[in-house]
C-alpha cells in the first residue's frame, strides 16, 4: 500500500494544479516486485580517495542510521571512479584526524572532474578494505564503478589494474558482497577532458569485464551502462545492440530529474 501511494504521489507532484486525474489500480494482477533493497546510496569514489574526507563510516551513529535501511545497496561511483589507480599505498590522499572527520564538513577536492592522464589517483587496498568493513557491518551489497578511462593505445579498456583489485576482492572474501559496473555516464565524455569511447567499444570491453569475473570464478553481477541519459547520441541503444547477449546482468541508467545546480527543494 505505502508503494502504491508513493507512485500515486509523483504522479500528483509531476501534473499541473489544475489538472484533475481518475487513476485506477488493478491489485489482482501482480506487474513487478521492487526487491527489498530498492532504496540505496551512491556515494562518489572521490570521498574514497581523499580517505573519507568529511565523512567517518565508523562512528556508532553513522553506522546504527546505515543499519536501518538495511537492505541496500552502496554505490560507488561517479566521475571520479572513472580514472582512479587501484593499488597497495598512495601518497596522494589526505589524511585527517578523527577529529577533524568527525566534526568537520569542508568540502573535499575536485576529485568528481578526474581527466584522463591527469592526477595519478589511488585508491588504497587500505581503503578498499574500509569500505567494504562499514557495507559487511551495516548489512549492505556493495556496487562499484570500475575505471573506464584506463585505455590502452588501441582505444580498448585496459583491465590490468581492474584486474588486479577483483582479485583482491575474491582472496578478501569480499566477493560475495561486491558487484560492478564500469564507467560512470559514457555518454557525458565528450563534454568533458576525458577519453571519449564510443558505446560499440564499451560494449566490447563490457564482454572482457564479464570474460575476466567468469575466468576468476568471481560470483557476481556486473551492470551498465549508467548512461546520464536515453537519448543523447543514442548512446543506450547503439550500446544495447552491440553487446553480447546476456551481458551486462543489470542494465541501468541514471534518471535526473531535473538539473541538481538549479534545482530546489519546496
């Protein structure tokens, strides 16, 4: 009843005032099931990098407030995800204090606008292990944005680095718990200084992303192509038609509705 009175409400909040609507509902006939974690979190892999810059995922409260809206899913995203370094140490994110994380809120470095071939940005096993500590003790599945922008000369994906943290994913026993995309609105690159790949090849380096979890025997779901939108260059569809058949396993989109720079909340 509260998801039949939610949908009722958009549709109420998206139509002028004066208009009046008859809506009526079939409940005999069951249309779709939302799964229990429907409502999740997406954070930017930036906050990552900055080693949680403003935000401290092992305070009790944090962790008792993520404990209620368990089940969900945490996403890991964004921009930046696109051209972050995976490996064992950095020396290029900041380090705070606990108090500083704790009561302080400044806003973080531009990492959400990474171009290809700039800042050498790692995110740490160190990290990686963080995060994925807070999903396992909050009872949330983790999703995360692997990083699209690392090309080889060819214009091909380049899946060493990607590689290499999958397998550390498994051998941690994450692997369970942890599922991908890769690459973060493809269809948005050409506004951007980045790498621009063209939705046929993205659909190619979507089947060795799924070659690679088979040949590590790694249980999970990959899902994309997180395109902005479903129109712009036909990037969704030309991306559709050329992937293989059963790849990705979820296909997703991100569904703005309205631009968040002007929006406003009444």
């Amino acid at each position: 009843a509260e998801r039949m009175c939610l949908v009722l409400l958009v549709c109420f909040m998206t139509s002028p005032s004066s208009a009046s609507f008859l809506v009526s509902v079939d409940t005999t006939r069951l249309v779709a099931r939302v799964p229990s974690s429907f409502l999740s979190v997406t954070i930017s892999a930036g906050v990552i990098v900055t080693d949680f810059h403003g935000l401290n995922l092992t305070l009790p409260r944090v962790l008792n407030m993520a404990k209620g809206l368990s089940p969900a899913v945490l996403r890991v995203g964004g921009a930046a995800a696109d051209s972050i370094t995976y490996g064992p140490s950095s020396e290029n994110h900041n380090e705070l204090t606990a108090s500083q994380k704790e009561f302080e809120w400044p806003k973080p470095p531009r990492y959400d606008r990474l171009a290809a071939g700039g800042p050498d940005v790692t995110m740490t096993y160190k990290q990686w292990d963080e995060m994925n500590d807070f999903a396992e003790k909050v009872g949330w599945q983790m999703l995360f944005s692997l990083n699209s922008q690392k090309r080889q000369a060819s214009g091909s994906w380049d899946s060493s680095n990607a590689r290499l943290l999958i397998e550390y994913t498994k051998n941690q026993d994450y692997g369970s718990n942890v599922n991908w995309q890769l690459g973060n609105e493809p269809d948005l690159y050409p506004e951007h200084n980045v790498t621009v790949v063209q939705p046929e090849q993205l659909a190619k380096d979507f089947g060795l992303l799924h070659f690679l979890l088979k040949d590590l025997d790694h249980d999970c779901l990959l899902a994309g192509p997180d395109v902005a939108t479903l129109e712009r260059y036909n990037y969704f569809e030309r991306f559709l038609t050329s992937v293989s058949q059963g790849v990705p396993d979820i296909v997703s989109w991100h569904q703005y509705y309205g631009d968040g720079r002007t929006a406003k909340v009444v």
